[in-house]
C-alpha cells in the first residue's frame, strides 16, 4: 500500500505541469483505486493473521505475543495511512 501511495504521489510532478487534467489525472485516479484495493486486501491479511497469532499465543512467551500483535497494528496503520494519502491526492485532483 506504502509503495503504491509513493508511486501516485510521485506523478504529481506532472499532474503540475498538465494542469491537473488529461490523461495524467486518469492515470493517477487508477492508481488511487489500486491503493484502495491493496489496502483492503490488508485489513484482510491483517484479520488473517491475528486469528493464527491467537491459536498459537498459548505457546508463544507471553512479551513476543504483544510484539507481534503491536506489529501487525503498525503494518496495518501503514496501509492505513497510505490510503489517506491518496484520498488526499484525490481531493487535489477533484478541486
């Protein structure tokens, strides 16, 4: 989701230079819509892998299981982020 937020922010170079219109704004619109999907397909993986996080927390130190648990939230709040950075960028393009 992170690289696929980087890879739309990065036409904004040209989006300047055509005046935000054309076949750019098209372009970076697909993006955008790739990114949403990514970010879904993350919160899924995300669900995914707490369910198998919780089968197996019992045999797991009890410190490692909150780590990993932290971790997976911060991935998911990457991806998060990363759609709110394109959400950002499509309301560039709408004004």
């Amino acid at each position: 989701a992170i690289r696929q937020a980087q890879i739309a922010i990065n036409e904004l170079d040209e989006l300047v230079v055509v005046g935000f219109r054309g076949n750019e704004v098209t372009r970076v619109k697909e993006m955008i819509e790739v990114l949403h999907v990514i970010e879904g397909e993350t919160d899924e993986i995300q669900i995914k892998l707490r369910a198998e996080l919780y089968k197996i927390e019992k045999d797991l130190p009890p410190v490692d299981v909150m780590f990993i648990y932290k971790i997976i939230e911060w991935t998911g709040d990457l991806a998060d982020d990363a759609q709110s950075t394109g959400n950002r960028l499509q309301l560039m393009l709408a004004k």
